[in-house]
C-alpha cells in the first residue's frame, strides 16, 4: 500500500511538538510493516528514514499537484487540509477539541485519539496516539526525590499552580518543565511565590533526553487539568519510562491510566493521598502497560486497518 502523510509543521521537532511527533513515528512505522510512504511536508523537513519519501510543499492547502500518483490513501492530520478537492481516498486525523463543528463540515473518515475525544469531536473512529517505547530509558529504582510537572505551563486548565500547591502541602521538591517562573509570575503570583519557598525547579522547554532524565528520576508526574484533555501524550512518555502519573479525572484520563499505573482522581484530598501513596505503584508494571497499549507500533496498526478499511469502500 502506499500511503501518503500531509503535514502543514515541519518535522521533526526537538522539543514541543505533539501532532509531528506523531506524524513522524507514524511514518516509520508504517515503513517497519512493509508499506511505502510519502510525507508532504513544509520546506525544512526532513525524515531520517531514508524510505520515508520526502515532498516538500510550501503550501499543504494545496497539494494537488505534489501527490504521488500511484497513491493508494492519504491521510490528513489538521482537518482544513482535508477540505481540498481531492478524488482519492482519505482518512482525517483529530488531534485537538473543535472549537465549532464547522471545521469537519463536509468531512468523513474522522478518528479521534481517544474514546471520550471521538464522542465529544463527533468522529467515527479513534486510534490512540503512540510513541517508540525503545526511545524511552526506564528506570527502576526507588532512589526519586521530586514529583515533576511537565506541559505548558501559562493556560490555567493545565494545572501548574495545583502542582506546586500540592507540592508545598505535603513538602515535596517539584521539578516543573514546560516554562520558567518568569513566565507565570503575573497570572499565578501565588503559586510563584510558593514555588520561591519550597525551591521548585524550572527547567523551561526541554528536548526529549532532558525530557526523559527529568521523567525517569520523578516519584510521579502531576497532572492536574482541568479540561477535557483528548490524549495526553507525556502521560504515556512517563509511564515508558517506569513513572507513574496523578491526574484529574478529565477527557481521556481513565481511559489512559489504569490502577495499576497510578491514580486517576476528581478532588484535591485525593490527589494529595495520591501522592502519599505514588510508592505502593510498581514501576515495571507502568512500563510494561505503556509497551503493550502506547507503543508506536500498535497505533500504525490500528491507522492500518482503517486505511484498508476506506480502500474497500467503507466510510463513517
């Protein structure tokens, strides 16, 4: 089969990057199952596979003319891009929340990247998103000292005041990645002052081996949204690398963390007794979860037995 990826960011990424990530790794993987890809991509891009063939394009709105034309499927990840007048088969990935359904009107083949994200995106399907776990070093010891928090750290729903709140209650160091302190002094001049007092470390955006050290050497990452979160890719990059995760009970969170891999919670005091409880999780067990269910290589499947699906002549 030959399957085309349209991409309108540059790949790959050093740091934040969701949507190229996994793009990229989708690509590779698809490659690993015997297929043939093309990425159309902005100019700058690039793929370190060689198989993976590379069609720079300075504008993904219109691609008409860059697509292959022994194509079997292509596969769009922002649904604008979607809207061309294509006549081939197509499949629409949803990475984000919809502000207004106007945006997939007229579209078909849409998958979500997680159940409760598929139902509230009106999309037919969904795939769970999926990261190389061999890229992921895992740590199994008991020798962590710090909780870290590691997303953006400015819009309120993603939690960062909560974290250091949290951190300060019950006295323990907290790692926060994402952002500076300068950054937040403004909107969350509490929090910012409790982070002077309890020492919380700010390391701004990380690159994934910054990433990783800092994940793999946390007692749990703090995720304390309040929002309807559609996938959450750092929880599963914590869990590849032995760290157990706290979170709220939004989106896609308990259908991400299960018990055995940390705790999934609706209120403050809970979350708190969570932390107080994160060394009762077994470490190899988040592991081994995030290998059997996140791993790259089980999305590109799922991708694959929908785009075997169109081809036959089925829609949703």
């Amino acid at each position: 089969m030959h399957i085309v990826q349209v991409s309108s960011y540059v790949l790959p990424v050093s740091k934040y990057g969701g949507i190229e990530r996994i793009t990229y790794y989708l690509c590779d993987e698809l490659i690993k199952l015997g297929h043939k890809v093309s990425l159309v991509c902005p100019p700058g891009s690039y793929h370190e596979n060689p198989k993976v063939e590379v069609i720079h394009c300075e504008d993904v709105a219109h691609i008409q003319g860059f697509l292959p034309e022994d194509m079997d499927i292509v596969h769009f990840h922002i649904p604008a891009l979607a809207k061309q007048q294509l006549s081939v088969p197509y499949i629409v990935t949803l990475h984000g929340n919809l502000r207004s359904y106007k945006e997939i009107h007229g579209l078909k083949n849409l998958v979500g990247i997680s159940y409760s994200h598929m139902v509230s995106n009106r999309c037919g399907r969904f795939v769970y998103n999926g990261l190389p776990s061999s890229n992921y070093t895992f740590v199994d010891d008991n020798d962590q000292d710090n909780f870290i928090y590691l997303s953006a750290i400015t819009p309120k729903a993603k939690g960062v005041s909560k974290a250091i709140f949290y951190s300060t209650l019950l006295r323990e160091k907290l790692n926060v990645a994402g952002g500076f302190r300068k950054d937040i002094y403004k909107r969350f001049p509490i929090a910012t002052a409790l982070s002077l007092f309890n020492g919380t470390k700010f390391f701004g955006e990380v690159d994934d081996i910054k990433k990783q050290n800092l994940l793999s050497k946390a007692k749990a990452l703090l995720f304390p949204i309040s929002w309807q979160e559609p996938f959450g890719l750092v929880m599963i990059e914590a869990l590849f690398c032995g760290t157990p995760v706290i979170a709220f009970n939004y989106g896609s969170v308990p259908e991400i963390i299960k018990p055995e891999v940390g705790f999934v919670v609706n209120k403050r005091r809970a979350f708190l007794e969570a932390m107080s409880l994160i060394q009762t999780i077994d470490r190899k067990k988040c592991r081994d979860y995030a290998v059997r269910h996140f791993d790259s290589s089980v999305m590109a499947k799922k991708y694959l037995a929908c785009y075997q699906d169109i081809i036959s002549g089925q829609t949703w």
